[in-house]
C-alpha cells in the first residue's frame, strides 16, 4: 500500500496540483514548465523578430507577443491607464557625413578627428572662447558667450564612466543659457578616440524632445591626442573660427514600454509597489552593423535581452497565479541598447506615484557561463539581498554577487534609472565571472541565438529564480532600503520623505 502511495503521489506532483511552501513562500514548478521557456526564447529570438530593434517591424512583433502572454496569464492593465502599451515618441538622428572645423591653424573633419554628436546646421565665421571645463556657473561669470563657439575639455573635475558623458548634456544647456552658438569638448587623451567616433558617430535613438526644437546648438567632440591644440588655447583663449555643418538630420518613429499589474493580497502593502523589468530591444539587422555578413547579418539576443524576457514572462505568469503581500508592476522595457531610454521614460512618466515603488529587480544579461549560479548586480546594495538569496536558492541555483565592480555594470542598465531618484533597485543577470571570454564572444554579436551552447534547462532554473526571488521581495515584512552608505540614499530619502 506504501508503494501504491507514494506512485499517486508523484502522479498528484507532476499534474502541477501540488504547491510546495518554504520560507512563506508558495509556488508550483509547473506553473513554469521548460516547453513554454523553450517556446517563448525560441520567438523572441528568432530571424522573424529580426533583432528587435526600435523602430523596426521585429520589435512591435515582440511586443504584441508580450501583451498576448500578459493577457493569457491575468495580468491587469494598470488602473491609471487604460492599454499594456506605454508609447513614446523617438527620434533617430543621424550625424552629418561631412562636417569640418578651422582654427588656430587647424583643421578637423567629420569622421576624421571630428565627431558632432548633436544639433543643428551652422555654417559662419565666428569668434571661440576657450573655459577650461566650464562646469560651474562660476566660471561663465564675466565672459562673453553670446554669438561665439565655446571650447572645453570633456567632462568636469573628478568626474568618471558615465557621468562624464550625461555632465556633456548639462554643459550644452550651460552654454546655450550663456549665448554660445556651438560647443566644442575636447577628450583627454586617455579616452579611446575610435571608440567614441563608433558610438557617436552613427545614427542613434533619442528621446523625441518637442520644448528642445530650435534650441539646440551644434556639439562637437574634438581628437586631441597630442594635446597640441590644448596647449595652444591655454594662450589663446580667444580667437576667430569657421564651423561648417549642416547638422543631424532626424526621423521620428514610436516605440512602447510594456506595462501589467498585479494585484498584491495585503491591503496594508497596497501602495507598496515592486517593479520587475526587463528590456526587450536588441540593436537589429543589418550588413551596416559591424559584425554582420552576408551569411548572417541578424542580431537575434538570445542573451541579451532575450533570456531577460522569458525570465519576466515566467515571473508574470507565476505572481498571477500565486499573488505576493505586496502589488507587482511588470514592465517590458524598449530602447534599452538606445541608453536606458524606455525606462528613463518611464520614471519621468510613470502611472505609479514613484515614492509608492520600493523596489526594482531588473532582469538582463550578456550571456551564461556558468550554470550553477545567478548573477546579482548590485546585489549587497540593498536589504532584499537575502529574499533574493532565497528565492534564487529555490530554484536550485546560487546567488552571486557582481564579479567585475571596476565595470560600473549598476549604472549600465535599466535598474539605475530607479537606483538614481531613489527606489531600491538590483539587477539579475544570467551567471557568469568575467566579462570577456566566452561572454564576449556572443555580448552584440550575431551568432547570440539558440544554439547548441544554449541552455534551456539553465534559462528554466533561471527564470523560476527570477520568479521566486520576486515573490520573496514582494512578501518581506518590512519595505526593501538601501543599505547604509549607499549613495543613492540621500535621493530615497527626499523621495520617501513623507512615508
């Protein structure tokens, strides 16, 4: 009889009846079974998509996928609106093929030792002002801007990664608001000067920005490796200069943020938000892009995003059948590889009060190397890190913490634009140790498919520990904070201050 037992027992596990708590937590593995992960990573990866970049027909089918699989699985629209798509206007710009500076007996050319990175056309003999770095109100006090080109080094003091490059946005609205007509930033010579006429020098996606049109001024970036030029200004902080360019020329298209909602069961916590996201953009199709051929010339991100998504789906389905204390917003993010823009968007026009949102565990990755574990980023920045912990342990993987800190991974992915006004926020990431090697050899390229090397029994494991570890999140007795010393607490503060 014992026998007989413990068959119906199996039988009664493997129908998906069977709920299993550890921890407070309840869940059912085969609410999150490896033919729909196998299913799901197999479209949202395939040539069909044609790498799902915004803009391009690939995406909008990933899209309308996502919604359908948020709609079979009863995840709500958010009650402030009234669709799963959050559209935002953009903007693809594209720099001038020819473009050409002269002064101080030089002369630089698009492309050449010349980048313009933004603005308009400009074509005129002007007069140049040379400010150092120019990153304070101070140092405009007493100069004379209006009508001239205004010359600095890139970035400001102490300044490093990044945020020398979002303080270039600040410096081109310091020196419209003091008149300039252009604004020239020279990289020190440790910068990587290809590196910059690669990333700057394509056709990018920008927000579209209606209140900038007709106020922007041209913005250069400009080679300097010997830093003769530098060292000629420092005598010369003044001088005449003649601009040629006839500027970026744009086309607007849309794109959509995915947005569902789930109910939380504790009317206590019922303002108490956890965000799960996870991008869906990849960077395209294409013989233009580099690494791309004739033979193969789509970027189908198996990894990069698409693991991300299957893992968000299989949250999505799990939270909706096994509700947490808490509500869950799920968001499927677009412009991801366009600099973090779908999620920028979205907590500059979020249908949530954001000091209501006290969590952001964000889903994305390069690749899989090691399939014993998931990565965490961020992971000791915050007190979820052991629901998190928990929750990844249950689905048979370990957690593991940030193997590259030197590479500022936090601030390269959606969860910063939480992070930065405030909201806890950590970053899942399938498991790996450096990031080089067998990462690298599929991270933007077009052989990151499903392939032989791909793991589906991995990405299963994964996608339950994505699960689970929000569900943990979402049912811990007291709200997620950031850690002592975090410097985002001073933002947390101000945002929570009224709770």
């Amino acid at each position: 009889m014992g026998n007989n037992i413990f068959s119906y027992f199996i039988i009664f596990l493997a129908s998906g009846l069977f709920t299993c708590t550890r921890n407070g937590i309840s869940y059912k593995n085969s609410n999150i079974t490896v033919e729909e992960i196998k299913s799901n990573i197999e479209y949202l990866a395939s040539d069909e998509l044609m790498g799902r970049e915004p803009g391009h027909p690939g995406i909008e089918k990933a899209a309308n996928y996502i919604t359908e699989k948020f709609k079979s699985y009863g995840v709500k629209i958010i009650p402030a609106t009234s669709s799963y798509f959050q559209k935002i206007k953009f903007e693809k710009a594209a720099p001038p093929h020819e473009a050409s500076l002269s002064f101080l007996n030089s002369d630089f050319r698009q492309n050449e030792n010349l980048i313009q990175i933004a603005g308009p056309s400009l074509t005129k003999n002007l007069e140049f002002v040379y400010l150092d770095y120019a990153a304070t109100a101070e140092e405009y006090a007493g100069i004379s801007l209006k009508n001239k080109i205004l010359i600095t080094k890139l970035g400001g003091p102490g300044l490093t990664g990044r945020s020398i490059f979002n303080f270039s946005d600040e410096k081109n609205i310091l020196a419209q608001q003091n008149g300039a007509l252009a604004l020239i930033e020279i990289p020190a010579n440790t910068f990587d000067w290809n590196g910059l006429a690669s990333y700057f020098g394509h056709t990018r996606t920008i927000l579209s920005n209606p209140e900038s049109k007709g106020s922007e001024i041209p913005h250069f970036y400009l080679s300097d490796p010997e830093e003769k030029i530098t060292e000629k200004l420092k005598n010369n902080s003044d001088g005449a200069i003649r601009i040629d360019t006839p500027g970026f020329a744009s086309d607007s298209f849309y794109s959509s943020n995915i947005m569902g909602f789930i109910p939380g069961t504790n009317p206590e916590k019922s303002d108490e938000f956890i965000v799960l996201c996870a991008h869906y953009d990849h960077i395209g199709a294409g013989l233009h892009k580099r690494g791309a051929s004739v033979a193969d010339s789509i970027f189908n991100g198996a990894r990069d995003n698409g693991m991300g998504v299957v893992a968000l789906l299989a949250a999505a389905k799990h939270l909706a059948q096994n509700p947490a204390q808490r509500p869950v917003l799920v968001l499927a993010l677009t412009a991801e590889e366009s600099g973090l823009q779908g999620s920028r968007f979205f907590t500059t026009n979020s249908p949530i009060l954001l000091k209501n949102i006290v969590f952001a565990l964000n889903n994305d990755g390069a690749g899989m190397t090691d399939d014993k574990i998931a990565t965490l980023v961020g992971f000791e920045k915050t007190t979820a890190k052991e629901a998190i912990r928990q929750g990844v342990k249950q689905a048979g993987l370990l957690a593991a913490s940030d193997p590259v800190p030197h590479m500022n991974l936090f601030e390269r992915s959606d969860n910063i634009s939480f992070a930065k006004l405030g909201i806890p926020a950590t970053t899942m990431s399938p498991g790996f140790h450096q990031f080089s090697g067998a990462l690298s050899e599929k991270y933007h390229k077009v052989n990151d498919e499903v392939d032989a090397d791909f793991s589906i029994d991995y990405l299963h494991k994964y996608s339950l520990a994505y699960a689970f570890a929000a569900q943990a999140i979402a049912n811990m007795d007291n709200k997620p904070e950031w850690v002592d010393g975090e410097k985002y607490q001073a933002a947390a503060s101000e945002l929570y201050k009224n709770d």
